[in-house]
C-alpha cells in the first residue's frame, strides 16, 4: 500500500508560471487565480511578460511569467518570491529562479532542458541544477512535452496546436499541488471555448493528465498543500484585473450619471484592455471609437463631452504626452472628461510592459498655461473602479478633466473582488444649466460655492453658446483678451478644482506614536502596507498614510505629515510626489525612498531600508 503523502494547511503561498512567451504561462496563472478566488481565496497576480512581439523559442528575453499569491484572507501584494516556480524550459528556469525561495517546489519539464535549450538559455555545463545551486530534492523533474503528445496523440491536432496545450498539463499538475477541483478549471474552459468545443476538450483532456500525473508522482514531493478561505463579507465574488475594473467603474459611473458612455482611445501597452473591455458591451449603449492616433481619440471623447456623454480616453505616459493639447482643450472648456493614464516604464517607448510611477508631475503640470486638472490614483486593481467612478463623478459635477493614474502592476494584475450593488454607488448629479436660465444663459455662469460652470448641451433651446479654445469673457462668453478677465478665469479655474471635496487621509498603524510614517501613492499601497506590517511584527513603531487623490489634496495633508518626527516617502521614481509634497506642505522635508526598475517594490528590501531611517 502506498505511503499516504502529506498535506500541509498554508495561511499563504506564491505560485509562479513561466515559459516562453507562446506557452500560455499568462493563462494557465490566470485560470489558477480564477478558481482560487472562486473558492474564497484572497489573491493578487503579477503578470510579468516582454516587450518583444516574439522572442526566439528558448531565449533568455523571451521568457513570460505570472505570479499569483493566494491567502486564507485577505493578500495585498504578489508576493516578493515563490513558493512554487514552474519553468517550462531552460530559459524560464535561468531567469526566474532568482524570484524563488530557497527551498521553493521547481517543476520542469526535461524535455525542454536538451543540449540546444541549454545553449539558447546560456548555460555552461549539462549540470543545470548544480550550475544554478538548486538541490535536485526541491525539482520535479517530468517529460511533460512527450506526455501531452501521448495524451493528444489521437486528438487529430498538429504537432503545433498539440505543443501548445503543455501550460494545461502545468496547471493541473500546480492544482494537484495545492488539492484545487479541477471541475472549476474544466467549467472555466468550457466557457472560454464554447464556440470551440472540440479544443475545450482536449485542454480539459491534457489537464486532466497533469492532475493524474501528480498523483503518481507523489513520492517525489514532499507534501501536498492547502489553503482555507475565510471571506469576511458574504457576496458574489470574481477574479478581475485593474483595466477590467476600470472598464465597469465607467460604465457604472454612466448608469449612475444616466449619460451614454464614449471611449475614444488609441492602442498603447498596458491601457490596451480597457479599449477591449468596453468594445465588448455595446449592447449597454457604450460607444467606444479605436482612433487613428492618441491625439484624435482625447480630442474625439471632448466632442462627446460637449454632446452631453461621460466622456473617457485612455493611454499610457507617451500617449499623455501627446493628448495634453487637446486636454487643454477641456481645462479652457471646463468640460467634463475622464483621462485614463496607466503608467509604464519610461521615457520614450522605454519599458512598454513594465510598471512605474513616472507620469505624476507631468498630470499635475504636463500642460501649457495654468491648467490645474483633478489627479487620482488607483491603489490595486480593485480599487480601479471605485477611482474611475471617483473621477467620473468629479468630472460631471464640477465640469472639468480629470487625470486617473494607474500603472501596470494594478492594471494587468487581479485581485477578488466582490460585486458592488449598484444602488449603494454614491449619487452622481451632473451639473446642468437650470431651466431658469433659458435665454440668458452664457457658458461661464458659475455656482457660487463651488465655481463650477453650468453645462448646457447643444440643441437645447435657450441655450445656445460657443466654446473654443481662446479665452472667453466669464459673462458673455465672447473672446477675450482683457487682462483682467484672464487673470480672473485663470484663478475661477483653479478654485474650482482646489474646492472639489476630497477624503481625509487616513493613518493605518502606530498612528498616535509611530517613530516613522510611510508615504506613498496609487499602486504602491499593498507593498507598503505590508512593509508596515511586517515591521510592527517585529516591534516597531511604524504608521503609513496612502494618497488616493493628489490633486486637490487632502485638507488634513499637513497636519498628517507635520505629525511625525521622520517620514519616508517611497515611490516608484525618482522623487515626485516628495517634491510635490514639499511644494505644497510648508516645512515638510522627508526621507525618500525611490526605485524605478519596471518591477514592483521588493517588502523586505522596503523593510530594511525604513529600518535604516529609523536608525539615523
């Protein structure tokens, strides 16, 4: 009778896919996370793949991967290493095995590690696991290639087609690992292939193999793992990436605000997805235009926005660059407009699939003349729909653009997230011309307390007007060059954005007594969160507060920041937001901590560089 293997409960764990770029690692990670919040699991995903259209098979920059922590509760970030690392060949095994613990499960596939795959992958010895210093214990070594062949051998599939399935052998392997119901991964291809049901088939056919295989295989692993959920707010739950939830934050916001929808957007890496997402659902009203450059896409969704839609573009940092004209363009209309900018490494084309926070100074200022605009900042993916919604209700009821930076590590990563009920949305109430005003309306009537013009859309009798981009006379509404009248409208247009309302900073932590607080903003939130935590547990005294909304800032900015004897700012730059900070609060000379390598902060890196601070 076979020994029973054992199996270990987790509070925790890291997985890691990766292979080359056509071995679907971005897939079978996302099919992983998929069931894994299915069942309660808390997660976040890091995909992390190249910029190259296609890299040679087998080489070094050719690798994809995709990194998923699960936890029994809730889990902030994806994890700085893996417990588990799948390498599907030579050049994944090279690469990243510098993101595995030290006694990490390595599976691989031994028919991807031949004389050739070792040369593509730079090796210099056959030895590969002794060359990299992996104990040989840690691997499970299998013919994976040569099983999916056998599996698929009479499926009728090429010898390309066949190749292709290895990434499901993988994950019913990875789900044998971690005891997950392969019945959810079949349901999950049944759908994803509904229209082909022969291919769904032999996927669900291959998965089944690799679900088998690590039964029979038990002897060379040394436990098999579980992890429990615990949920602590019952509703219904999906797996959803940033772009994805940036996508149902517009359309909610269209609901709520009772306005058709419009996208005007040109494809850029990462913001790509939004544009699909959208397209998706015309059967919603939603108009969404894939426009001939970024230009005509931000200048396309201002025609919309004077039509009388919830109007949206979305880009990365060049494509901004290249839309602030026509942004512009909306500061001087004072039209409602939501400008989507998910960050990427820079500058240029730079890093195209790799994340940064390098784009805050250039919403804040990136513009000619004084053009103050909103400026908003998703902290996880999650939290990309209530940001989008944010922004869009800020931009319907106070009648300007607003900038809603994300980056690629929330955008293209996941998270659980549990469905909002729509009638719990904050009200939005565009700010529209009153029928009083019928025949003696002009464009720049504004409401006393807020500043905030009165929108009036074409067609409307009574309310004819012309806007443009020359400075218009805040009474009549005719061109302007008067002196006194710019000066005035520049200063109306910035009171109007400085008194939008925004929410107080929060302090989470040591926040009466902390010895340091830890500043940060957007997609930083989960890493530095964790840093706070960890080091708590360890017995010191440490706060963090988290900027959301950056412009206008929190009323209560100052008085969090003066608080403290150090703070540390940490971002993903070179030192914005500090610089920023500093403009702004009177006095406020921080501690920085700033790294900009495309890849998301490493927590224990963050740990000892604040314990460092602490010790000056």
């Amino acid at each position: 009778m076979a020994e029973e293997l054992e199996v270990k409960s987790l509070d925790q764990v890291v997985v890691r896919f990766s292979g080359d770029s056509g071995d679907g690692m971005q897939l079978a990670g996302n099919i992983f996370s998929t069931v894994s919040a299915i069942v309660g699991n808390g997660i976040s995903t890091f995909p992390d793949y190249p910029a190259d259209i296609r890299a040679p098979q087998g080489s070094l920059t050719g690798v994809s991967g995709f990194q998923v922590h699960i936890g029994e509760g809730n889990v902030y970030t994806p994890g700085d290493q893996c417990d588990v690392l799948v390498a599907m060949n030579a050049a994944a095994l090279k690469t990243q095995y510098q993101y595995a613990k030290r006694h990490a499960t390595i599976i691989i596939d031994t028919d991807s590690f031949g004389p050739n795959d070792l040369k593509k992958a730079e090796f210099k010895t056959d030895d590969y696991l002794a060359e990299m210093g992996i104990d040989s214990d840690r691997v499970v070594a299998s013919p994976i290639t040569k099983m999916v062949k056998d599996c698929l051998a009479d499926s009728g599939m090429d010898n390309k087609a066949i190749l292709k399935c290895r990434n499901m052998f993988a994950l019913g392997l990875v789900c044998w690992l971690f005891h997950r119901d392969i019945k959810l991964v079949e349901n999950f291809l049944n759908d994803k292939f509904a229209k082909k049901p022969e291919l769904a088939k032999n996927n669900i056919k291959v998965v089944r193999a690799g679900y088998y295989h690590g039964h029979n295989i038990h002897a060379s692993v040394p436990a098999t793992y579980r992890i429990e959920s615990k949920h602590k707010t019952t509703g219904r739950y999906m797996d959803i990436t940033g772009n994805k939830a940036t996508a149902y934050g517009l359309i909610a916001a269209a609901e709520k605000s009772g306005l058709k929808l419009y996208l005007g957007s040109y494809p850029i890496t990462p913001a790509t997805d939004i544009l699909h997402e959208l397209s998706k659902h015309k059967s919603l009203g939603i108009i969404t235009v894939q426009c001939e450059d970024e230009i005509s896409g931000c200048a396309s969704a201002i025609g919309a926005s004077f039509a009388g839609a919830l109007a949206a573009t979305s880009t990365s940092g060049p494509g901004l660059c290249l839309k602030s004209e026509a942004m512009n363009l909306a500061v001087m209309d004072e039209l409602p407009l939501v400008i989507i900018d998910v960050q990427r490494g820079g500058p240029s084309t730079g890093l195209p699939t790799k994340s940064e926070q390098t784009d805050l100074l250039q919403a804040l200022y990136g513009r000619n003349g004084e053009s103050p605009m909103p400026v908003i900042a998703a902290t996880s993916p999650t939290n990309c729909f209530d940001s989008v919604y944010a922004a869009a209700k800020i931009a319907l009821e106070h009648l300007t653009p607003v900038i809603l930076l994300t980056d690629a590590f929330v955008a293209n990563g996941s998270a659980a997230w549990r469905l909002p009920d729509i009638n719990k949305l904050p009200e939005i109430k565009p700010h529209y011309a009153t029928p009083d005003m019928k025949g003696n309306y002009t464009p720049y009537q504004r409401d006393e307390k807020t500043k905030a013009r009165f929108w009036a859309i074409p067609g409307q009798e009574g309310f004819t007007h012309i806007l443009g981009g020359l400075e218009k006379d805040g009474k009549t509404g005719a061109i302007s060059t008067d002196p006194q009248n710019h000066d005035e409208m520049c200063r109306l247009r910035a009171e109007k954005v400085a008194n939008i309302p925004v929410p107080d900073l929060e302090v989470m932590g040591d926040k009466d007594d902390a010895d340091l607080l830890i500043v940060g903003f957007g997609g930083t939130y989960g890493h530095l969160f964790s840093a706070m935590e960890e080091m708590r547990e360890q017995g010191y005294k440490v706060a963090q507060t988290h900027f959301s909304f950056i412009n206008p800032l929190p009323k209560n900015t100052a008085e969090v920041l003066m608080k403290y004897k150090k703070v540390v700012v940490a971002e993903q730059n070179l030192g914005q937001l500090a610089a920023y900070l500093r403009a702004r609060v009177n006095g406020f000379v921080p501690y920085q901590y700033n790294e900009v390598k495309g890849q998301p902060f490493v927590i224990t890196d963050l740990v000892e560089a604040f314990k460092e601070i602490l010790n000056k």
